[in-house]
C-alpha cells in the first residue's frame, strides 16, 4: 500500500487529529499518524493471514466430509444415527436404497418407524440397552419401499459428545436376506443330496438281493425237486401196499398173496421206503435252511452280535453267488469246521457276497476264474481273505475302492456302493474290511472280524 504522508489532511478523521493536537509540533503530528497507520498495516495483516487460514481450514474441512460422504456411500451395510429421542440424524446411501426414502425424508423422524411390526420390541429396547452395552447381531426387520420385511444382522452403540455425554445412538445394520436364501438353498440341495443317497444304497441292496434270488431260486430248486420226485415215488408206493394190503384182509390165499407181493414189489417198496422218507425231509429241511438264511440276509440287521460258526456262512455265500454267475469260477474254500466269530452272521454274509460277486465280476474275461477263501484265527481276531486271480486293483485306488460310488464298472453295470457298505457293515461288528493285491496276481480283500 502507498501513502502520501506529506498530503495535508482535509478533513474527516484525520482533519480532527490535525486540529485537536495543535500544541504538537508538525513532525510530532505525522510521526504519530505513520505509527497508527503501520498498525493498521499490521491488522490488516493479520486479517489477511486469518483469512487465508480459515479458507484452508475450510477446504481442509470440506475434504473431510467429502471423504466421511463417500465412505458412507460406499457401504453396503445400513447406518442409522439417531439422537438420544431415536430421531434420525443422518442415514447413509444403502438405508434410502433400501427404504425408497430420501435422506430429506427421513431425517427427523422416529428410527423405529423404519422396522415392521415384529421388530418393534426388539428396537424399543435399543435405547435403554446401549447405556450399559453395544447390541451385537440383533436380528430386525427393515421395511422396504415397498413395504416387505426385509432381515437385517443390527449392532447398536452409543454415540458420545466431545464433553463425554450420551447424545445418541449409532445403527448398523446388515442386509441378511441374500445370505439366508443361499443358506436356505444349500440346505435344501444338500437334503436332497442326502436322499439321492439313500436311495442309490437302497437300490443297490435290492440290486443285491436280486442277484442272490437268481442263486437261490437255483439252490430251491434242487431239494424241491427231489421232495417231489420222493413224494412221487411215495404216492405209488402208498397205492400199492393198500392193493395188497386189501388182498390179505379179503383172506386172499397164500399163494395168490404171494404172487401179488412180487408183482407189486412189496419188498423193494419196504426196503426204499425208509431213504425216500429220510431223503424227503433231508430236502425239506435243505428248503427251511435257505429260507433262514434269507431271512437272516434281509431281515432284522439291529441283533447283538454273537458267536457263529463261520464255515456255513461263507459255504451259503459263495454259493449263492457262483451258482447266479454266469461264468463259475473254481472255488477253494479252506476254513476249519470249528473256526468261530463273534459278529452278525447275516452282516458277515452279506459282505462275503458282496467280495464274492466282485470277484466274479473281474474275471468275467480271465481264462481260468479262480477263488480262494481262507479263514483262520489270529490272536484275538478272525481273518478270512478273499483272493481272486483277476487283474488285481491299481495302487493308487487301493483306498478309493471304499469310497461311495467309486466304480470302474460301465454305467448301470456297478453302482460303486457294495465295497463302501461292507466297510461300513464290517465296522459296525467292531471288525474291518482291507483291500491288498496278492504278490503273485489278483486282488485280496481280508475281513477281520473278533474271535470268541
Ligand atoms: N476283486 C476286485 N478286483 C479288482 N477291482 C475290484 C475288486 N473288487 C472291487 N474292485 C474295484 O472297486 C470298485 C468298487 O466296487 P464296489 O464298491 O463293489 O462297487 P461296484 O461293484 O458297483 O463297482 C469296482 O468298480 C472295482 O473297480
Ligand atoms: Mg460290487
């Protein structure tokens, strides 16, 4: 700033100064007016730097809320913060998203407004609850624009002044909905997961019980047959010994007796008799052993395990299955009469059928199918190994064979859940199920089951 000192002052303030110091001398009067004028520089100064302080202080300011605006913007969670009455005082992006509501529109009101009918006593109780602590994932529903429930996960503190009083509070709420769909959405999948699993064991247990009926319709048979044919024979017979019988009480003579005895083969008759009956029920209770064995097979598997003599249940299952197959194998079985274990004899039968049709399974294309069933007792336990001479199991699915549904066979050909439900039959014996190649060739499944 330029000023002309030496200009003779013309009135107004300056004018006065000038006439009411008249006992001061000319260079005393300017002196004084140059230092009352330097400290209007310096005020003026002063402003300036104040000026300029308070401009950046605002733009800083400014930045700050720009900055808190965006954040709040950009979160996806609902913020609410209420006065200490529950009026809102600010809302973010995501609540007037949800809502359909302006932040215009909302400030002011009660926050409880914002949640449905069954949240109101939940959020009643905010206000009270945040003195003493923070609410953490309290489930409430926001009402939408369109006024649906939707669920949000609320945490609710308080908000303090800078002097340390309670003014307000803070929401934040959680959108749950979509979660709880994809949570909803799983369960369900996984439920039906769980079905589809029960039925493919199941159908592969009928699978199984219909291979075993071809096996046992085959081993019917052969008693049957025989009771008929005996029962046959038994009714000639009968008719016979009544013709002659009738001879000897109309007093017939001796010689004509005689004579009707060799024509009806009397004596042959009495002599076969015997063998036909012993045969016939021999027969017959052949038929009411497989009928048990059946029942045992598909009836009740809850019994306690007990002691059983193991050579009749390998006898039955390899039957059963070889006498079904279409290619028989030769067939070894080497386990001692006395051998015993303590297990469920109809579990025990169905694993061994299970191993046995595998078994034949994999043959099904070697020269000279072979089977051989070994059982001895080791220490405490009973083993009984199942070899084959087939092409044996690759190492590297020597574990995988138990796995549900792990099957090499063409589709429709194995289900893959017969080697996974004798893991689990041979377990719930207090026994095991391991699978080994043998050295020489083919696959070696050993039951290990508890001795008595
Ligand atoms: N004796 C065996 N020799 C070679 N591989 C076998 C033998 N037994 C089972 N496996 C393998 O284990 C798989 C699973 O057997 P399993 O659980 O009985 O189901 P599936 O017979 O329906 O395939 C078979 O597909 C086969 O690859
Ligand atoms: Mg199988």
């Amino acid at each position: 700033m330029v000023t002309d000192y030496s200009a003779k002052p013309s009135g107004g303030l300056i004018a006065n100064l000038g006439t009411d110091n008249q006992m001061m001398h000319d260079s005393g009067s300017e002196e004084a007016w140059i230092e009352v004028i330097q400290k209007m520089d310096l005020v003026y100064a002063d402003l300036v730097r104040y000026q300029v302080e308070l401009e950046e202080k605002n733009s800083a300011l400014e930045e700050a809320q720009h900055f808190i605006e965006s954040v709040q913007t950009a979160m996806t969670d609902v913020l609410i913060v209420c006065d200490i009455q529950g009026r809102i005082q600010q809302a973010n992006k995501a609540l007037e998203t949800i809502t359909g509501r302006s932040e215009k529109e909302l400030l002011n009101r009660s926050f409880k407004e914002l949640f449905g009918e069954s949240s109101q006593h939940l959020v009643d109780g905010f206000a009270d609850k945040i003195r003493s602590e923070t609410v953490y994932d309290c489930e409430v529903n926001l009402l939408r624009a369109d006024g649906k429930p939707t669920p949000l996960a609320m945490n609710c503190s308080s908000r303090y002044d800078h002097n340390g009083r309670l003014v307000g509070m803070v929401l934040i709420g959680r959108p749950v909905g979509e979660l709880r769909r994809a949570y909803e959405e799983l369960h369900a999948t996984h439920r039906e997961l769980k079905q589809a699993q029960e039925q493919l064991v199941h159908s592969e247990k009928m699978a199984s019980l219909g291979r075993l009926v071809a096996g046992v319709a085959h081993e019917l048979n052969n008693p049957i047959s025989f009771v008929f044919g005996n029962m046959h024979a038994l009714k000639r017979y009968g008719s016979r010994i009544t013709q002659y019988l009738d001879a000897i009480h109309k007093g017939t003579a001796e010689e004509e007796r005689e004579a009707l005895r060799k024509q009806l083969k009397i004596d042959h008759i009495l002599s076969d008799i015997g063998s036909l009956i012993d045969g016939t029920l021999e027969g017959a209770e052949r038929v009411s052993d497989i009928v048990l064995d059946l029942r045992r097979f598909s009836g009740n598997q809850q019994e306690d395990t007990q002691p059983f003599p193991l050579a009749p249940v390998v006898a039955t299952a390899v039957d059963w299955v070889v006498k079904a197959a279409r290619r028989k194998p030769e067939v070894s079985v080497d386990i001692p009469e006395e051998l015993e274990a303590v297990g469920i004899k109809g579990l025990v039968h169905q694993i061994l059928v299970n191993l046995v049709q595998n078994a034949i399974d994999v043959m099904d294309e070697v020269d000279a199918p072979r089977l051989q069933i070994r059982g001895w007792q080791d220490w405490d336990n009973v083993r009984i190994e199942v070899r084959d001479f087939g092409p044996g199991i690759p190492k590297q699915d020597l574990m995988r064979v138990f796995d549900p549904f792990f099957t090499t066979k063409d589709v429709g050909k194995g289900t893959g859940l017969g080697l996974y439900i004798s893991y689990g039959l041979a377990s719930d014996q207090g026994g095991s199920l391991i699978a080994s190649n043998h050295p020489d060739g083919g696959a070696m499944f050993t039951l290990t089951l508890k001795a008595v």
